[in-house]
C-alpha cells in the first residue's frame, strides 16, 4: 500500500469507516450535483456555443459560475480567457485549464439540446453555424463542478488552485494569448498543471492516460515555389514550378519514410498544390501547404530541417539560382507536441486506480495525430504537467460499430455528441482526486 493510502485507510478507520467510504461519498457527491446543477449547465454550455476569439458570454458565465464557487476571478486575460484562482494557505501552486470555444459546424447530432446558432466568424465575417463538436462544453462544465467540490474540500488540501478558462484553442491561438498577457507573471508559475480532453474514442466515463504524448505537436508550413514564366509550347524557356513542386512533394515522403525510426511516429502531408491560371502557360510561381506531425521535440526538428533541405535543394537540382530557391514559411498556428511528465503521470494513474478501481482506465487504442495548443502552457518553463482524457461514448456503441453497424462519430463531424453525465462526472472525480495529491495536506 501507498503511504498516502496508508494515511487515508488510517484515519478512515479512526473515523469508524471503510477505507474506500471517502472515493465512494466523492462519487456520490459530484454525481448529486450533476443532477441538481451541472446538468442543466452543459445543456445550456452545448446549446450555446460560441466560435474562437469571440466566447464572449460564454466567458461570461463561467466567470460568475467561478465567481459564485467562492474564487477570485479575472476576465479578459488573453481576450477572452478567464482566471479563477483560490488560495488556500501554504503549499504548491497547481492549474487546471480547460477550453471553451466551439467550431463553424451545423450540428445534426438530434439531441434535444443541439446548438441552433449562428454566428459571425471573427476572422472571415461570414455568418457560420456553431456547434460544440468537440467537447468543449464537457470540458467548462467539468471545470465549475471542480471548483465547487474543491471549494467543499478546503479543509482537506493546502496550496493554491488556479482555474484556467482558455479562448480560441481551436485556432491554436489562445494559450499563446494567455502566455503573452503575462499568465505567469500576474497569477504565479504553477509548480504542475492538469488538463483533460472528452474522447469520443473512450468508453464514457472511463479514463485514458499516457505516460508519453497524449498529443501530437503541429506545423503548418507554406513552400513558395519562384519559377520562371513560358510559354507551354517552350518549357525550356522556362523553370516550370508545377514540375519542381512535384519532385518536392515527391522527396518530403522520404522525411518519414527514411529519417524517421521506424518506430517513432510523424506525419508529413502535402494537403494543397496550387499554380498556373491556364492550359497552355507555365506559371512563375506554385504554392504548397503541409501539416506536419510528432510526437517530440527530436522528431519536430527532423521533420522540419528535412522540408526546409528538401525544398532548397531541389531548387538547386531544377538549377534556380540561390536568390530564386523555395521558401518555406512556418505558420504561428504551430504547436509543440503534448508531452506528459512520465512519473507524474504514473503517480496519478496509481491514484485514479486506487480510488475509482482498476476498471476506470481504458485500454481502447488511441490512434491519429491530433494536436492540442496546451503544450504553450507547460513547455516554456517547463511545468510538469498531464493531459488525460475521459470518455464520451457507451460501451454499447462501440459494440455496434465494432459488428459492422453505426460508427461512432468523430469529432469535428456535424453527428458529435458525448452521453455526458458519465464524461462530466468522471472529469470532476479524476481532477479532484489529482488536485487532493498534488495538494495534500
């Protein structure tokens, strides 16, 4: 038995309770204010969401949810984000982030709740359809029901709580917002930080933690191509960019392929090839776009010095001068790779297991190469620090795909939807039981 079990079975028993009664009376609880409270608040959270950038009363309401759970809170740090913090008395500092912003998606899901709005996007001007198609609503909802159960508990940890509400994390955009408007500087560097994503992928209320990269890091890269106009009947008046383009495409699949160990996951794919306006004229100019994936820092920079040597390169073999070679530009949409802190991430794994059961981890194989833009919260400084996840969907839905039937619908799809008593539910137990830890008296 862990100490810290020990201590607990200990005093349990001095109390004249089982040494499970305080796991089992937590449960109880956060399931009695789901039904009472949280409830209503996701159905609310998921009919009314709101794009990146512009989560104006959606920040709104979670500042006086936090407000209201007894926390000191600030809006408008990085835009719209929102920052609950909760002292209590001495000990580690430990933040909590969850996103809040929706996508430009009509929601066919047929639930009684679904979003019906619409919205303005603040980028393009265009009024789009929103949804929660992600989640997003599980996550905010996960986050008042821990504050209330933390603010319930003070007189069973010590340290201070951070709350982070985070905008625009859909445009990768808003943890770096945060971070520039001094985050760390007006609130304090965390000593660990905590955050969860609901999975569609996971059994609902289940949890899924790794020891590594829960996330993919993500490029967005643009290769400018300079050729030299002709006419399509005198190619050799020219430097065809569309022919070049084409070997470039060609070479990145060796990035992969031959850099990489076999075993070390990345992901490079050319997702637009644009040039020319006509069937006879060879353009002067052609424009890549990739998305580049890893898993670490090592592979991150294999992958892109690779494009960057590639694209020069086989400038020189098409014989450009070096004043003309391609140009690659990285997007500041790009993001590090999620990387968990291994023994922090065992150590609360022991604890989710030792208070929610051997069976609350998942062992349903995580797959794709998404990306996340929480690493800006945790990688500069470095702050030890887990991503988890909960799950969304019942076990009887997987079982229907797995037979040939309805698959499970991803997320971003306009069919997204998580059954979310057990993900909301199951996202407040674990993080409280992580915060009581990490901030144990």
């Amino acid at each position: 038995m862990r100490l810290s079990s020990l201590y607990l079975a200990m005093a349990l028993s001095l109390a004249g309770l089982p040494a499970n009664a305080h796991a089992e009376s937590l449960a109880t609880v956060i399931n009695n204010d789901y039904d009472s409270y949280l409830d209503s608040l996701f159905k609310h959270f998921h009919a009314n969401p709101e794009l990146s950038l512009v989560e104006n009363q959606t920040a709104a309401r979670m500042a006086q949810e936090l407000t209201d759970a007894g926390f000191t809170v600030t809006t408008g740090v990085g835009g719209t984000g929102v920052v609950a913090i909760l002292n209590n008395g001495e000990g580690p500092l430990v933040s909590m982030r969850a996103d809040m912003d929706g996508l430009p998606v009509e929601e066919k899901s047929g639930l009684s709740y679904a979003s019906k709005v619409m919205q303005a996007d603040p980028i393009t001007g265009n009024e789009v359809p929103v949804m929660h198609a992600c989640g997003h609503d599980v996550h905010i909802t996960s986050l008042v029901g821990t504050a209330r159960r933390m603010q319930a508990m003070k007189d069973q940890w010590s340290g201070t709580l951070m709350l982070i509400v985070q905008p625009a994390e859909e445009r990768v955009l808003g943890a770096k917002a945060m971070m520039e408007d001094s985050l760390y500087k007006r609130f304090g560097q965390p000593d660990f930080g905590l955050a969860f994503h609901v999975s569609s992928g996971v059994e609902a209320g289940k949890i899924s933690v790794t020891d590594d990269s829960p996330y993919a890091g993500a490029d967005t890269v643009d290769i400018i191509i300079h050729g030299v106009g002709a006419h399509g009947a005198s190619p050799h008046a020219g430097k065809d960019p569309i022919v070049l383009g084409a070997q470039i495409v060609m070479a990145l699949q060796t990035l992969v392929a031959r850099e990489l160990p076999p075993r070390d996951p990345g992901v490079v794919t050319v997702g637009s090839f644009h040039s020319g306006t006509k069937h006879n004229i060879i353009s002067d100019r052609a424009v890549l776009q990739l998305t580049v994936r890893n898993t670490s820092v090592e592979t991150r920079k294999t992958l892109l010095d690779g494009i960057q040597r590639i694209a020069e390169n086989m400038g020189r073999v098409a014989g450009l001068p070096d004043d003309k070679l391609p140009e690659v530009i990285i997007s500041n949409e790009s993001v590090p790779p999620t990387i968990n802190d291994t023994a922090l991430a065992q150590r609360l794994r022991q604890v989710w297991v030792d208070n929610m059961g051997e069976e609350i981890l998942s062992d349903r194989p995580t797959k794709g190469m998404g990306a996340e833009d929480y690493p800006f919260f945790t990688t500069e400084p470095y702050i030890p620090s887990v991503y988890f996840g909960i799950g969304g969907t019942p076990e009887a839905d997987f079982k229907v795909a797995d037979a040939g039937g309805q698959p499970v619908p991803s997320h971003h799809s306009p069919l997204f939807k998580i059954t979310p008593k057990p993900a909301v539910t199951s996202g407040v137990e674990a993080t409280v039981l992580a915060l009581m830890e990490l901030m144990k008296k």
